[in-house]
C-alpha cells in the first residue's frame, strides 16, 4: 500500500488533507500498513506530549483508588474478619501487601517506557494473544462498567439535596450519571492537562473529607470511646479471612493507573518509585486511621447495616457539618471516573497503535493532542451500559480476572527478569518480592473461584469470547476487498470528521 507523509506547515495548521487520510488502512486490525509518518520536531509533531508531573502522578494513584467504598461500604473486610480488630489488622496488612504490588510496578514502568500498564506487559513477556485477552475484557466489559458504577454513585449522592429522604427516581439517577460521564470525557478530549488538574483538585478534597472524619475520630478516640476495639465477635476462618483480604486489597486496587501513561510522564523513571512509595504509604495510613474513626462512634452492627457509612457517620458526629460527606463523596467518585478515564482510554489507545483493535482508535487530534477517538468509543459504550439496571453484574463476573491477570503480569516481571537479565532497569525490587505478590495474587484468584464458581465460570467465559474477537481482528488478513475498502473508507471519514491522524513521532523506547 502506498504510504504518505504527513508534514507540517508554516502558518502551524496542520495539513490534513485527502493524501493524509488516503494513508490509513481502516482495517480492524493486525499489523499495521498504516500511513507512515515524518519524524519531525517533537515539540511540534502530533503525538501525546508529556504533561504529567510527580505531584500529578501521585493524585492520579490517590485518587484512582480512593474512590467510592471507603466512604460508602468499607463491609466486606468486617464481615469476613469476624471482630473489630482482626478487621482493623487486615486492612493494614492488605495496605502492606497492595505496597509490594505497586513497587512491582513501579519497576515495570520504570523499565518500559511505553504506556498502556497491563497490556504493554503481558505482550512484552508473553505476547500478542495473552495481552489481546486482557484487552478485550477490559474494553468490553470492564473500563465502561466501572465509569458507570462510579457515575451512578456521583448520581445517587450529587442529587441528594433535590429529594431529602426520599429515593431518586431511576431516571434522575440515569441523567445525571450520563451528564457525569459525558463531562468527564469532554475534559479528557480537550485537554491532557486540565483533567490532570482536576484530578489533583478532586484526589485534595476526597482527602480533605477523609481528614475530617480521621481528626474527629481522633477527638472521640481521646474521649474514650473505645468499646468496640476488641476481637470480640463471631470469630473467623481461613476462608472468611481470605475473603476479608480478598475485599481489602480491592479496596487498595488502582496502582497500575500511573502505568496507562507512562509515555506522558515528566520524568518516569524517577517518578515510579516514589509515586508507589508515597501514595501507597498516604492510603494504608488513611484507611487504617478511617476505619478506627468509623469505631468510635459506630458499632460494627451498625456499620454493616449503614448504606454509606461515612454519611452515617456524619449524622452522628458531625452535626450541623454532616453535609460534609455527601460532598466528598461526589468530589471522589468524580476524581476516581476522570482518573479511570485519563488512565485507561489509554489501554485502548496502546492497543490500536500496536495493530490490535481498529487503526483510528490509534490516532491522536490534531489540536488537543489526546487520543480522542479511544475515549469517544469510551464514552458511547459507557453512555449505553448506564441505562442497564444491573452492571454491577457484569463487574462481578469478571472480578476474578482482575486478580489473575495482575498475577500473570507479575509472573511475566519475573520471566523477563529471567530472559532479559540484561534490560535497563533504573529501579528494581529484590526478586522475593514479585514472588511473593504473584503467588498471593494466584492465591486471591483461588480464592474468588472457590467462593463463587458460578461467576468465575461466565467470566472465564466471557474472557473467552475475545478468541473469535482476536482471528477476525488479526489472524484473518486476507480479508475480502470490499470489506477492507468499506473499513478503509470508514476509517477516512472519521479521520475527517475528528481531525485525527496516527503520531508522527514515537513517545517510547522500543526495547
């Protein structure tokens, strides 16, 4: 096929023009004939720019993982743990534990320096089929899911006010979640900076609400309300405690954000280890000193009975300041859905520029310089799921997966470590500790399987359903002439429409 360049001008616009778009191939996928492009000024060329500094880095993870539940139903680790103070001890141990995970990540993104977390990983140690897989639950099912799980809970409490102790109806819930994904992404298309800064103000003031609760559970604790700080209880087991980790380390899960956008920090090499170092220390101490603060005014039967505990709490402790919560949970689940976003749209972004999904989910604007069409298919999905009463569903199914694809990725750290003892590493963990979280990760996904077979088998299901995905997307490449000109075509109008083009400098290393 024949290639064209795609040059800048002098007056700074950019020449899109028909010989432009004549270059994609607006194949679905497979190794890439796609335009071959000038490598121009990088200050000047179209392609993700590095905007991200450490303080950013450091809100994203933060904010990533400080979503909904520690405010809302931090349950599960209570229920399994059997008293106050095996769950108060698990919690720390899973902050242990989620620590050792992100440093194992902090190394990966330090040594490869292309974006996309999970997926860059698992294709660099095992290749294009294993990492296709974890692409296509995470597209199809997973990154949509959870933006709309998040929004619907932004809904729930952003309309709180308008209905006092009277439920939202269903369809002010669905509205005014759809309004919260279709702002979030909006930011996301305009601009790589500004939903960096909103994140930074989101990740501050979900803090902020947290500190609240954390000081004045300090001041009752000085009190002495200390009557539910005992192992008094039901007891526990091997499996209830399992399933109390289980719970807790999900509550920890998002340190892999940073990871999505490797190519677009400042500095990853340094930022990587103190990121995971500092964020990670910040949360265990957070959600430790929450949950102590939640026990001295709550009894652990009424926690378990709250719908949002840090509402609950509020209206026991805070007074005329209850309304404090509601806010901070809507400024988390809309800090936590922008840092979703702003991570993971580059998952499939990554995904499309390596030849795995359509070539224009690959390219960048023009303008903003954000890979606008990855995040527009995003949103649509997104918009759709949220009319769906039960999503929450299809998270379930494919929880398990989480868990055993972090485990694979780890085990590919240690591979790699193995066939390429002599790749650069800036930053690198001793080899016990990628051990260790692989085989406790394994453990998890035992776990979550013995605990519920039903929903690990569809999910290992519908894992599955990405192999046909993957032979028509990018084994079958004698694809019928009319079809590829239909794709081809297709793929020409959206490059018009979106003013989209691949980049025309590479913003990684190849290894």
């Amino acid at each position: 096929m024949e290639s064209k360049d795609v040059r800048h001008r002098n007056d700074g616009v950019h020449p899109y023009d028909e010989k432009t778009a004549a270059g994609a191939t607006g194949t679905s996928a497979g190794p890439s004939d796609t335009t071959t492009v000038v490598k121009s000024d990088p200050g000047n060329a179209v392609s993700m720019k590095k905007q991200i500094n450490l303080f950013a880095g450091i809100c994203l993870v933060m904010g990533s993982i400080i979503g909904s539940g520690i405010f809302i139903s931090p349950k599960g680790v209570l229920e399994n743990s059997g008293s106050v103070g095996m769950a108060l001890i698990v919690w720390a141990a899973c902050g242990v534990v989620a620590f050792l995970g992100a440093l194992c990540y902090a190394e990966l993104g330090s040594t490869f320096s292309k974006s996309g977390g999970e997926y860059t990983y698992l294709n660099e140690a095992f290749g294009r089929v294993l990492a296709f897989m974890y692409l296509w639950v995470n597209f199809s099912i997973v990154l949509p899911g959870n933006v709309v799980i998040i929004a619907q809970t932004f809904a729930v409490y952003a309309i709180v006010p308008f209905y006092g102790d009277c439920d939202a109806p269903r369809w002010a819930v669905v509205l005014v979640s759809q309004a919260c994904i279709i702002m979030v992404f909006a930011c996301n298309v305009l601009t790589v900076r500004g939903s960096a800064w909103v994140n930074n103000v989101c990740t501050v003031g979900k803090v902020l609400g947290l500190a609240v609760i954390i000081v004045s559970g300090v001041v009752l604790l000085f009190q002495g309300n200390t009557e539910y700080f005992n192992f008094d209880g039901e007891g526990t087991d091997l499996l209830k405690l399992s399933l109390a980790f289980y719970s807790g380390l999900f509550s920890y899960s998002g340190w892999s954000n940073l990871n999505a956008i490797t190519e677009e920090l400042k500095n990853p090499k340094r930022d990587f280890p103190i990121t995971a170092t500092v964020s990670m220390t910040l949360i265990t101490v957070i959600y430790v000193m929450t949950n102590i603060a939640y026990f001295t005014a709550l009894s652990p039967q009424e926690l378990l009975a709250s719908p949002a505990v840090a509402v609950t709490y509020g209206n026991k402790v805070l007074g005329n300041f209850a309304w404090l919560m509601p806010l901070a949970v809507v400024l988390s689940t809309y800090g936590a859905n922008n840092g979703t976003v702003l991570a993971n749209s580059r998952l499939i972004f990554v995904g499309a520029r390596d030849g795995l999904f359509p070539d224009l989910l690959g390219m960048v604007n023009i303008r903003f310089l954000t890979p606008m069409p990855a995040l527009l298919i995003m949103m649509l999905l997104s918009l759709v799921y949220s009319v769906y009463d039960d999503v929450g569903s299809l998270i379930n199914y494919t929880g398990f997966a989480y868990w055993l694809f972090v485990a694979i990725t780890i085990t590919g750290m240690v591979w790699l470590r193995y066939r390429k003892p002599d790749m650069e590493r800036s930053f690198k963990v001793p080899l016990v500790i990628p051990i260790f979280f692989s085989l406790f990760c394994y453990f998890l996904v035992f776990v979550s399987i013995f605990a519920s077979p039903q929903e690990a088998l569809i999910g290992t299901v519908i894992i599955l359903t990405g192999i046909p995905v993957y032979i028509y997307a990018v084994l079958w490449r004698n694809k019928p002439k009319s079809l590829q000109n239909l794709l081809k075509g297709g793929t020409t109008g959206f490059q018009k429409l979106l003013l989209v083009v691949k980049q025309e400098v590479d913003t990684f290393e190849k290894q």
